[in-house]
C-alpha cells in the first residue's frame, strides 16, 4: 500500500514551486517583500495541493486494495 508522506511532501514541493513562479512572475509590490509574498502564497497554495494529494494517496490506495488478494495460513499439524 502506498505511504501517505511522499503524497505530501510531493504536494508541498508543487504548491512551492508554483508560489514561486507566482511570485516571481508579477512586479514586485513596494508593500510586501518577495519573502513575505513567497510565504504567504505558498500558504494559499498548499491547502488545495494537499487536498488533492490526500485524495490522490486515497483514490491510489483504494484501488491497489482491491486488487490485492489475502491469504490465511493454517498452523501445521504436529506429529
């Protein structure tokens, strides 16, 4: 089953990075330094791109759960 961490991580990586395209693409406001912008974009970015990463992580590990089979193993007789 997959790990729920490298969906999140992933998520943040991406939110991140399309802060930084945000930020670094549009003039520069004389009121907000590009840190404090990059911040509080990266925020806004983050809550939605781990939504969809949680749903992803779900949606992956529900259909690798059901295309898993499980067996039961029975002890051995003693002789």
């Amino acid at each position: 089953m997959p790990k729920l961490m490298p969906f999140i991580v992933g998520a943040v990586v991406v939110a991140f990075t399309a802060a930084v395209i945000v930020v670094y693409s549009t003039p520069a406001d004389p009121n907000y330094s590009r840190a404090a912008s990059l911040g509080y974009m990266t925020l806004v970015f983050c809550l939605p791109a781990i939504a969809l990463g949680a749903t992803a992580w779900l949606t992956l590990e529900k259909v690798l759960r059901g295309r898993s089979t499980s067996g039961y193993i029975e002890p051995a007789e003693e002789r």
